[in-house]
C-alpha cells in the first residue's frame, strides 16, 4: 500500500471501513466457535475465506473491547484479533484487563 493511500485510509472516520455482507457474517462465525479442536479447524477455514474476501483492505471493529481498525492482511496477529480474540491466552488477557 502506498502512503498516500494509507494516509487517505487512516483520515477516514472510524466505521468506514466496517465489516458487510459474507466477511461480517465470517467474523461472527469465527468469533462464536468453541474452544475445540473442531471448533479452531473451522474458524481457521472460515479465516481464509474472509482474508480473501476482505481483498487487502482494513476493517473497523471492536475487539478485545476497544475500537480498532485492523489490516489483517499479511499481518498474523491483526487476523486473529479480527477473527479469533478469544483464543487469546485468557489469563493473559485477563491480567491486561
């Protein structure tokens, strides 16, 4: 992405770039699996075809109870606070809190 690109994204109010259609329905999915072998395999599946679908652009979202905008792609971390906050270690978590 190109700076002047990323300049123009980030003066964007926040919300601008809010999940829609079959991406807001992945992050749903993937945030409501269980805690299972099964339940990971299926967030993980899912995970890539919202990647793919988001096309490389941001996403506004709250996660871990704080307004964020992510770009997820080619950025491990930010795709799993997207997609899978709650698989984050929950002791740790809980010490942020």
């Amino acid at each position: 992405m190109a700076m002047n690109d990323i300049q123009s994204t980030e003066a964007r109010p926040f919300g601008a770039f809010a999940p829609q259609g079959l991406v807001a329905q992945i992050i749903n999915w993937t945030r409501g699996a269980p805690d299972s072998y099964l339940g990971r395999k299926f967030a993980y599946a899912l995970r890539r075809i919202g990647l793919s679908s988001l096309a490389g652009q941001p996403v506004d979202i709250e996660a871990l109870g704080v307004q964020m905008r992510l770009h997820p792609d080619g950025n491990v971390c930010e795709k799993r606070v997207l997609f899978t906050p709650q698989y984050f270690d929950p002791y740790e978590r809980e010490l942020l809190t």
